[in-house]
C-alpha cells in the first residue's frame, strides 16, 4: 500500500502530505512482516519515533486507545494508523526539545553548575520523576551518555547527540533504521 493507493490526485493532497504518509506507511511496513496490514499495538510509539517525534508515555497511551483494533485487541491497522499519525505530524504535536532546551534541562540538575551529572543522580531522575523509565531503558540511555573515563554524564559534549533531527526521512534511511529497530527491540 502507498500513499498513491490511498488518495488519488483528485483528492487534492499537497506532496507534503504525501511525503508524510509515505513516511507514515515505511515505518508502519518495519513492523507489518507477513504484510497484514496490521501490527502489534506496543509498536506504536516507536513508529511515531521512527517519523522524529518524541510522545510522553500517557501520550501514547491515550493515542492507543484512538488506534486499537476493537475486532483485535493489541493491534492495529494501517489505515486507521495513517490518518490518526498523520493528523499528529501535520499538527506538528510530539515535537522533540532542540538542543538549548535539552540543555537548559540538564542545567537545571547541575546545582554545582559543573557541566557533569552523576550516572546515580540520573537514574534517580530518570525512574523516579516525570515519564518514568524502566530499568532496560536508563541502561541504554546511560550506556549512551556516561563518559566511561570520567564515570560522569558531561551533558554539554552529548546534546548533539540526543537531539531528534528535524527532518526523518523513512524511506532513504530505511535499512539504517529497520538495524536500530531490530537492535532495541
């Protein structure tokens, strides 16, 4: 399915919309593996993060309950997906904090204004306010982030690297992110 299949010309779509259910659709594909037309309802979140978006947990949540399958619980389907995902990037919800405001967070916990924060404090952060992450989920941030020779999360040397890039692009980028998906599933 494309969005060609989708909206014919008389519709009277931009190619920006286009362009964004073609991404909606990749990314949907990464997870349709028998090509159903329909996949696992956990992968969700993680589609809307393949298109550069960062939705909180009670975000997704709420999402869910718009998308799921009501004829098959814990799943849902392409064309219920791509229009609900498609109102959320053309609203331009979920967009990710750039780089200052990324910064300017991590400042705030750095009382001693050092540039550092301790792997401990952050996990404590991490698990214990705001959306909660598990356990799997601070490892593999810090696994990121910790200067191993410092034991210290120097957070104005990895900004740059967690911020979202404006632009995703599914479809030129496909193999890199179906080994990144493959890889924290």
């Amino acid at each position: 399915m494309t969005a060609a299949n989708i909206n014919n010309k008389t519709t009277g779509i931009s190619p920006y919309e286009i362009n964004i259910q073609e991404q909606i659709i990749e990314a949907f594909r990464v997870f349709d593996e028998n090509e159903s037309g329909q996949t696992e309802i956990k992968n969700v979140g993680i589609i809307a993060r393949a298109l550069g978006r960062v939705p909180r947990k009670a975000e997704i949540k709420q999402f869910i309950k718009q998308v799921e399958d009501p004829d098959a619980k814990g799943f849902v389907r392409l064309e219920v997906l791509l229009p609900a995902l498609k109102e959320i990037l053309l609203k331009d919800k979920w967009r990710p904090a750039p780089k200052e405001q990324l910064l300017q967070a991590f400042e705030f916990f750095d009382f001693k204004h050092t540039g550092r924060l301790s792997p401990t404090y952050m996990r404590r952060l991490l698990t214990e306010h705001g959306d909660k992450l598990n356990e799997a989920e601070v490892e593999s941030f810090l696994s990121t982030v910790v200067n191993p020779f410092r034991d210290k999360i120097e957070y104005g040397k990895i900004c740059e690297k967690l911020v979202v890039p404006e632009i995703v692009d599914i479809i030129h980028n496909k193999q890199k992110i179906l080994s990144d998906v493959k890889h924290d599933i």
